[in-house]
C-alpha cells in the first residue's frame, strides 16, 4: 500500500489486544522512515501494538474522549457522528450528535491544540447518508462565516474558561462519551456545575474568543489587549467596542440580530482581537 499509494499519513487501528512485538511495529517504521517511498514525508498515529497509545508515535489519538490530556506532542481526537465510528444501520436520527454538539466538539478541540478527525462512513449501496450529509453541510456552513477562529490557529495562554458560579467542572471519566457531553459542558450544565463560558483560539496576528451563546456582555479574564486592538465580530463584521476593568477585559456585544445571521450561525459566535 505505501509503494503503491505514497500515502502523507498512514494511520493505524486495532491495536488494544496485540503487542507491537506481534505486529512487528519497529521493523516495519524502520522501514518506513529509512527506506519505503514516503520516507521523507509520511506521518503516522500512534496505534502501533497495545499500551503503546498516548506514549509512542508521531502524533498521539484519543477516542470520543473530552478533551485532552497533558500531551506534550500534537492530537487527535477521532469520533464518528453517533455512537458508530462508521455508518450504522441501526442508530437513529437521535443517536447522532446535533451539529451544534459537533461544532461545539470541534471548538473545543481546537482550543486545547487538537485536530478533529469526525468518520463518516458509506451504506451498503456505497452512499453517505443523507443525515451525515446534512451535518457536514451544517457545520460547513458555520467554519464559511467562523473559520478563521479555526483554520490555522493554535493554544492561546488558555483553552476556555469556566464560568464562576458552578462548584465543580464537568469532566466524566468513562469512555465513549456522546455529544450530550459538551453540551452538559456550555449551554446545558449539571446542577452545581460550572461551564465553559468562553473558548480561546490564536493565530499569528490575531486571538479569537467563542462564545457557546449569546451575551449583551464578554468578560475576558486576566487579559489585557492593546490600545489600538480591533474587535470584530465574525459573523456580521461589525465592529465592538471593550474596555478594561482590573485584570478583565469587557467586550459589549451588540444587540441579537438574527435576521442578520444564518441559523447555523447560531451554533457559536466567534469575536477577533486584532492587536496590529
């Protein structure tokens, strides 16, 4: 496959149960990296033989996982649209994340410094379901007018921030956690559980912050822009004003317009920090 294909990423799978004794993992990357035709190029995940997950490999992968871990190499998250990482024909419409979930998944992601790898998968006739069609559609609508808080951008000092009022952060700690998760996360919380008011991305010239929903009011904590920084919001370009109060930073949104906006717009809402 790799002489045949050339391939930039080979990504392996199936590794929970066989050693990569077994699967002669070194012999093979050996060959990989010294002697196969992507040599020069190829990047590979870290599924390479059991217990060798999130300690060895190129890039490190989790599975409908949260968030991170403290990775100290670049991630991925991996996810299908339901509970299935490909097509299934027995999940129905509910077993499948909303596209805000998705969109909100991807946001959060992002933030931590991750990639988002969401599966889609062919039925029997070898056609994408419509309702998978539907989501991508969806949150491509949303990246066409919130994209530049996504695309090429890296951590900002933090990933979100928790609201004040909850006593604990939500954070399950058992596997293959659905799309309600980062819901319960923003926009419909657990009694007594804090939310992630803000999410935090940056690229080269600008920071970006994304607000899960609508406020009159952003308060930004321990954050201090320049005089002369610009604020703008993406999804209607209009141009907001903020002041400084203590180590808070306070944006004033304008008044909810939403015959101005799409209704996929609606599923996050992303302001630019230009400092130049």
């Amino acid at each position: 496959m790799v002489t045949r294909y050339n391939p930039d990423l080979l990504w392996a799978d199936g590794d929970w149960t066989i050693t990569d004794e077994e699967w002669k993992s070194k012999e093979f990357l050996a060959w990989l990296y010294n002697e196969s035709v992507a040599k020069d190029k190829i990047v590979v995940n870290d599924r390479w033989g059991k217990d060798i997950r999130k300690n060895h490999g190129g890039y490190f992968t989790t599975e409908y996982e949260v968030e991170a871990p403290e990775f100290n190499k670049p991630w991925e998250e991996c996810r299908g649209m339901g509970f299935s990482f490909g097509y299934n024909q027995n999940e129905d419409a509910e077993d499948y994340n909303s596209p805000k979930a998705l969109v909100l998944t991807l946001i959060n992601i992002v933030s931590t410094g991750g990639n988002l790898l969401l599966d889609i998968g062919p039925d029997a006739r070898g056609n994408i379901p419509v309702i998978m069609q539907e989501r991508l559609l969806q949150i491509g609508s949303w990246l066409k007018t919130n994209g530049e808080a996504i695309y090429g951008t890296r951590l900002w000092n933090n990933s979100f921030q928790w609201s004040l009022e909850g006593e604990k952060n939500y954070k399950p700690k058992q596997h293959y956690l659905g799309g309600d998760v980062i819901l319960k996360q923003t926009i419909d919380p657990e009694p007594g559980y804090a939310v992630k008011e803000l999410f935090f991305t940056q690229n080269n010239k600008d920071y970006f912050v994304i607000m899960p929903q609508w406020n009159s009011e952003i308060t930004i904590r321990n954050f201090k822009p320049s005089i002369k920084a610009k604020i703008t919001l993406l999804v209607t370009g209009e141009i907001l004003t903020g002041k400084q109060i203590g180590e808070d930073f306070v944006v004033t949104m304008p008044a909810y317009q939403p015959n101005k906006m799409k209704s996929t717009d609606s599923y996050a809402y992303a302001i630019k920090i230009s400092e130049k």
